[in-house]
C-alpha cells in the first residue's frame, strides 16, 4: 500500500436530454483501536501511553490514509476526549471538516467508542445505542449505532440519498469459555438490533476480540437466518497464530510491551463487516472489491513487530506513527457511492446545458425555468428566474449548476479557475 493513497473518484456525465447526471465517489471507512487513550491503567500511564503523543500519530495517520470516516476504539470515558481527539487528530491545521458523533457510555465501562466523520461529505440522522443483552443484561461495552446519509451536491437535505448504518462495536476481550460467551452476546444483540429496524447498507466497525470464524458469536453474525454479516475480506478460518492470515492479522505491533500487548502480528481482532446489500450493490452504496487492508501490515511481519526489518507498505513516518500510537493496526475499506441520477423527458435541445459549463455563461431564460448555483457540498449558494442572467463571481473551485422547468432538469459541471 502506498503511503498516501488518493480517493477521491468524482463521476460528472453529460448533460444531454436523453441521459442524465450523477455525482458518484468513493468513500474510504477506518476502524482502530487507540488502546487506552486518555484512559489510565495500572499498565497504561502517561509515561508510556501519552495521550498528546498519541494525538500527533494518529494525525500522521489520519493524513497519510485519507479516510472519510473512523470509528475508533478504547477512548477514555471522559466526554472531553472525544474533542480532545477532534482537535488535535483532525482538525490540525487549516481543516475543519471533520465532525464527531455524539458522545455516549453506559455508565460503568471505562472506555467508550469515537465515530468521526467529514461533515461536507456525510450527515447523521439518527444515533442509537446498544447496551442490553436478550436477557437484558449490560453488555461489557456500550456499542454505536449511527446512521449516515451521504450529502449528495444534487440534492437538499437529506431526501433521495444514499444511507447506511455504522455499528461501532468493541467487543469483550479474552480467550476463556466465559469471555467467548460475552462476545456471543453482544453479537446477538447487534443481530436483534439489526432484525428490529429496517436497514439495509449496514456495516459493523471495531474491535471483535475474535480469535477464529468459529467462535460462536461471529458465527451469529455471519451466518443468521435472517440477517448475516458478510466478510468483504472473504478470509473465514482461525485467525489466531495463523500463518496463512499475516496479512489480515491487527494486532500486536510489538513483540514486548507494558502497555502494549506483545507477541507480534498474530490475531485478526479488528474488522469491517458488512451486509449483504453492501457487497451486492442493491442499494446505491458497493464495497470496491481488494479494498479492505490493513495499514501497515505487508504480510511479512508474522509474529514480529510491523517496524522489525523492512516493511514499505506504508511511508516512515505513518509506521512509526502506527508503532506508537497502538498495538492494534487500522483497517480500511472503499466503498462507490452512487450520487442522485437526474433524469428529464424532453428531447428538445434547448433544455440541455453545456457540460462542463464555461465561465461567464450568460443564462436565457425563455422558458420560465429556473437556474441554482450549487457547491459540491451541497449549498445553494445562488439562484434565479430572471430571463437573461449573469452567473454570479465565486471563489476558485468546481460547482454544480441546475436547470429546473416545468418539463425536465438539467445539470452541468461549472469549474472556476
């Protein structure tokens, strides 16, 4: 993997009056466990966990991988952390797109979930919350449930497109009987969660703790009845000191640590999962196939340390950035969003605009239609019914221009250089 990989993918069709426009893209998901941060431990302290550190690596990371939106692991309970990761991870700099869902715990678990997100890209509509098992129990971690629609610059609000859910889940940690049969728990109540609401694109985010495909509580997951995860990475067996996984193994990035676990790259805890309609594309959003990866790890660091030797699947500084930030590795996936197709019916080519539009285009407008000046964000930011009409001066970029009538739309690209 190239240290830092380009996404963004904007899809601009012609104009004409027998097709229609979309605005597509691809989106990058990340997925990491931040191990303890801003969460003191008898082994995990500010001298070898340090919090500020910790938020100028992940910075590094966050900028060499360029992801859209990531859910993160192991964050302190304290509400503060949550902006404390905000402002110093993401929005470093002149950026300032990037927004945090809101804050949530159950009341006893030290460690919380963090779901953050571009704010020009994305909107939330709903965030909803898992704490109970079947039996109403409390599960050991409270898990995230929120629900995203993609800002399509086609459209106002959030009507006509694209959504899906994010399940940021951090599931009970161990290797014995009892601690497997927490995590069946908190597996079956995603499922239960699933089956009660009606949701199709749907991805489950986080650290599963899960040693082997076998364990009870990933085979609920993937193999229900009536709702079943799918792996996109399609690498079902027993993960744990597997050889024939080291390229899908997240943790331990060290050999030896305090805070850190050791052992080197030898269990597949972290994933993205996602529903069926995700891989199939049934509902305007498709995993890119051979897109889940995981950062740092080149399959050559089979129980060793990700820095031991060579390892140039990622820059220098984003390894070293990984090596200390956690002993969990990030895991990423693309994912093609269709945009809003608009169609019209006429025929007639004065309904058409030229795509791309030229700069100083004179708008005339006999027909009693309507012209709106879009950003790719979505904003309105002009619009008019004047028969003959100046676009206005805005700032260098690339926007989206609509004609609306009576009998059909039509839309170009306009680029302002």
């Amino acid at each position: 993997m190239k240290s830092r990989v380009k996404f963004l993918k904007v899809l601009f069709l012609s104009a004409l009056a027998t097709t229609g426009f979309a605005q597509d893209r691809t989106v990058r998901l990340m997925t990491y466990n931040i191990l303890n941060y801003r969460n003191t431990t008898s082994y995990c302290t500010g001298s070898n966990n340090n919090s500020s550190n910790k938020e100028d690596a992940l910075a590094t990371i966050v900028q060499a991988v360029e992801p859209h939106l990531v859910v993160l692991n192991e964050i302190g309970s304290n509400p503060n952390n949550l902006t404390y990761l905000l402002n110093n991870s993401f929005n470093t700099g002149s950026t300032t797109h990037w927004s945090m869902a809101q804050h949530t715990h159950n009341g006893f678990s030290s460690l919380v979930n963090g779901v953050v997100y571009r704010n020009d890209i994305f909107g939330i509509t709903n965030h909803w919350t898992i704490t109970k098992d079947a039996n109403n129990n409390n599960l050991t971690r409270l898990i995230d449930v929120v629900r995203f629609y993609y800002k399509d610059a086609l459209l106002q609000g959030n009507s006509d497109t694209a959504t899906f859910v994010i399940i940021a889940a951090h599931f009970k940690a161990g290797n014995t009987t009892s601690d497997e049969s927490d995590r069946a728990k908190e597996a079956q109540a995603i499922i239960d969660w699933v089956d009660a609401h009606n949701e199709d694109n749907i991805l489950l985010m986080g650290d599963l703790n899960t040693y082997s495909s076998n364990e009870t509580g990933f085979q609920t997951l993937v193999a229900g009845n009536t709702f079943r995860f799918e792996d996109p990475a399609t690498s079902i067996g027993n993960w744990h000191n597997n050889s024939s996984y080291a390229s899908l193994h997240t943790q331990s990035t060290r050999t030896s640590g305090t805070c850190h676990s050791g052992g080197g790259l030898d269990d597949r805890f972290d994933m993205i999962l996602c529903s069926e309609a995700l891989t199939e594309g049934d509902e305007r959003i498709t995993y890119s196939p051979n897109t889940y990866i995981v950062v740092g790890n080149d399959g050559n660091h089979f129980n060793n340390a990700v820095n031991s030797g060579t390892n140039y699947s990622v820059g220098s500084a984003t390894l070293s950035a990984l090596y200390l930030l956690s002993d969990h590795l990030p895991v990423i996936a693309d994912f093609d969003i269709e945009g809003q197709t608009l169609g019209f019916t006429s025929n007639d080519p004065q309904w058409s605009l030229p795509n791309p539009m030229p700069q100083a285009y004179v708008f005339n407008n006999e027909e009693g239609a309507t012209l709106k000046l879009y950003s790719l964000s979505g904003q309105l930011l002009w619009s008019t019914t004047q028969q003959h009409a100046m676009l206005p001066t805005v700032s260098t970029g690339v926007y989206v221009l609509k004609k609306e009538s009576d009998h059909t739309i039509s839309s170009a690209r306009i680029s302002i250089q």
